[in-house]
C-alpha cells in the first residue's frame, strides 16, 4: 500500500512538472505568433499542438484529483 501510495505521488509530481514544461511551451510559441508579422502555418500549427498537449494533461490532472497547490 505504502510503495503505491509512494509511485503516484513521484508521478503527480512528473506530471505537474511536464504541464509546466508544456505550458510555458504554448506560452513561447503564441508570443511567437503574436510577434510574428505574417502569419506562419507551421508555428501556428506547433502552437495548436502545445495548447492540445496542456488540455489533455490538464484533464488529466483533473481525473487524478492533483492539486498544485498542496505540492
């Protein structure tokens, strides 16, 4: 019981670790764009795919119950 409890944990902690890492991410590629004075299609593209990467790990987050805030 104690090492399961001990494995979610170390994961939680990846996880919160990799939606900051993805967030700051879709942060840079949507300044990026911002800054940008014509419109690239493939920094568009890499900025949608960084945004759909936080969602799905956000909802994941959400379905595991994580709260930043207690880490």
């Amino acid at each position: 019981m104690f090492r399961k409890h001990k494995l979610r944990k170390e994961f939680d902690h990846r996880l919160i670790d990799l939606m900051g890492n993805v967030k700051k991410e879709w942060d840079q590629k949507s300044d990026m764009l911002k800054l940008s004075y014509e419109p690239n299609d493939e920094l568009q593209y890499q900025m949608l795919l960084a945004k759909a990467k936080y969602i799905f790990l956000f909802k994941e987050a959400k379905k595991r119950k994580i709260s930043i805030k207690n880490q």
